[in-house]
C-alpha cells in the first residue's frame, strides 16, 4: 500500500492514534536548516488545513522542524505560520551583531522561553497530550550520534529543553543543551531528515517534508568551517567531530534511504525555488518561501480528502 493509499484509507475510517484498524506505523519526517525551515513551516499548515495529522503515528522533526512539528502538535500551524516574517521573531531570535559580543546569533533560548511563552504561545501542553507521538532529534555531543528526545519529554519544562536541543546550532546558538546531564547539539549534525531514527522504530510508511530541492547535493564542510567550527567542536561537543567530517556522506544516505523506501513521499520545493540561508530574515523572502510550502505540500496531499469518496 503506497502513503496515499494509507493516508485515504484511515481517512476514510476515521482512523485516530490508539485506535487503528491497521498494522503499519506512518511516520511524518520535517527538515529543519535554520531559515530553510521556512519551506517545512509552510507544509505543516497545509497538513493542518488537510486535517491530516491524526492519520499519522509519529512526527519527527529536525532543528527548525522540530518547531514546525510542535505548532503542527499543538494544532497553531497556520495561526502562527507569520513567525517566520514577522520582526519581533526573527530580528531577535536571529542577529549576526551579536557575534562581535560573543552572544548568541541565534537565541533559541529567547525564541523558546520568550517568544513561545510571551509574544507567541505554543500550546505546550496540547503537544504533550496529542496522542500523535512527538519525536524532536537532536545530536549527541559526546557521540556524535542521532539522539531521539522523545523519552526524555515527560513535561512542559523538559519538551523545551529537547525544542532548544534540536535547535542547538554549534557556534551560532551558543553552548550545547545539557538534558539529564548529557549535552545535545543540532539534529542537523548528525539526522537532517530523521528517517534513520524512523527507520529503526519500525516505520513501515513515511511522508518527509523537505526543505532543500531535489538537484541540491550535498557538500563536505568547507575549509572556512573547518577552520571556525573545529575549536568550537573540541571544546563543547567532541564526539560530533567525525560526525560533522561526514557529513557529505550521510546527507547522501539519508537521501538514498528516502528515496529507495518502498513507501516514501517525500514533499519538496520545486526546482529554481529561492535559495534560502541559514540566517535569512528578509520578510518578504520568507514569506514567499512559506507559500511555497503551502501550494506544493497540498497539491500532493489534497488528493487524499478526494479520494474518500471514491474508495469502496
């Protein structure tokens, strides 16, 4: 049975966590990439516009899409899908002026614990009781290994903490998130995309919403990172160092294990989409890539709610 297929069928029965009339596991994967998330974000409020979440049995989200995947969980995907455009987010959570005061230029410590409490609330609570199981991925910094942080979330203090840890970019977000005494840094490092991590808790169908195009390939650190990024590594995250030297290498077999899974959708930008950096913050560029995300992630998913009625 192909993910559509799955998708109509449980839509068709009204299939809901903990009450499937099925044996297969339909993981959705979200790519974060700092701003790039922008592409993820928008996909997240088409599923939501679909009503398609609870046909899933697991989200699990990379950096910024672990973010994407918590306003997907707490049901505010599209209320708050403006974030990515809007000032008083992205101009203080991203600013490369901090740099020259050795701070973070990308505070997701004020993003998480400011922004997502103050100005923007995340229902927290709502993604801890969502039956649909929350998987953030982050990186284990003594290691260099995929860490799944869905057991160490057992409350609204310890879901942020694995939100910052997912996020934890070495260098631009400051020093690693230590969780039960163990430092994480980004997911990125280690699991862009999360199907590894799927992969290995039985995911028998997978939707993955990207944020790169199909015809991006991946790339070796640079010597510009090497030269910026291995003191940083030695100091806060040793056993990422290998990890991040092979990097190239496991973009490529993420993308041969998506693109070789027997039932795998995978939702990307078109190809000549914008370019987006790490650290965009033009409004305008992120909103046009946020409504990228929107039109290609439901001109493959509408198909699912036309296609009840048709299904005997």
């Amino acid at each position: 049975m192909t993910v559509l297929e799955l998708l109509s069928e449980r839509r068709r029965r009204g299939s809901t966590p903990g009450q499937r009339t099925d044996d297969a596991r339909l993981a959705l994967l979200i790519e974060g990439g700092s701003s790039r998330g922008a592409y993820s974000s928008g996909m997240t409020v088409a599923l939501e516009r679909l009503g398609l979440l609870p046909l899933f049995d697991a989200v699990y989200g990379s950096s910024a899409g672990s973010l994407n995947g918590a306003w997907l969980l707490c049901g505010r995907a599209e209320k708050t899908v403006h974030t990515w455009w809007d000032p008083r987010v992205m101009r203080t959570t991203i600013n490369p002026m901090r740099a020259f005061r050795r701070q973070p230029v990308v505070d997701t410590k004020h993003l998480v614990h400011t922004i997502y409490t103050q100005v923007m609330p995340m229902g927290f609570q709502d993604i801890l009781d969502n039956p649909v199981e929350f998987h953030p991925i982050a990186t284990d910094a003594l290691t260099g290994d995929p860490a799944d942080l869905h057991g160490k979330i057992h409350d609204v203090p310890s879901l942020q903490a694995a939100l910052r840890a997912s996020t934890a970019m070495p260098l631009l977000a400051g020093h690693p998130v230590v969780i039960d005494g163990r430092p994480y840094v980004d997911a990125g490092l280690s699991e862009m995309v999360g199907v590894r991590s799927a992969l290995a808790q039985r995911a028998t169908h997978i939707v993955a919403l990207r944020t790169t195009t199909a015809d991006e390939q991946p790339v070796a650190p640079t010597r510009g990172e090497r030269v910026v990024l291995s003191r940083w590594f030695a100091r806060h995250a040793p056993g990422v160092v290998p990890t991040w030297l092979r990097r190239k290498e496991l973009r490529v077999e993420e993308e041969e294990l998506l693109a070789t899974h027997p039932a795998c959708l995978q939702i990307r930008p078109p190809l000549g989409s914008l370019r987006v950096g790490r650290t965009e913050r033009r409004a305008e560029v992120l909103k046009a890539v946020v409504d990228i995300g929107i039109r290609v992630a439901t001109a493959e998913l509408a198909a699912v709610c036309g296609a009840v009625e048709r299904l005997p």
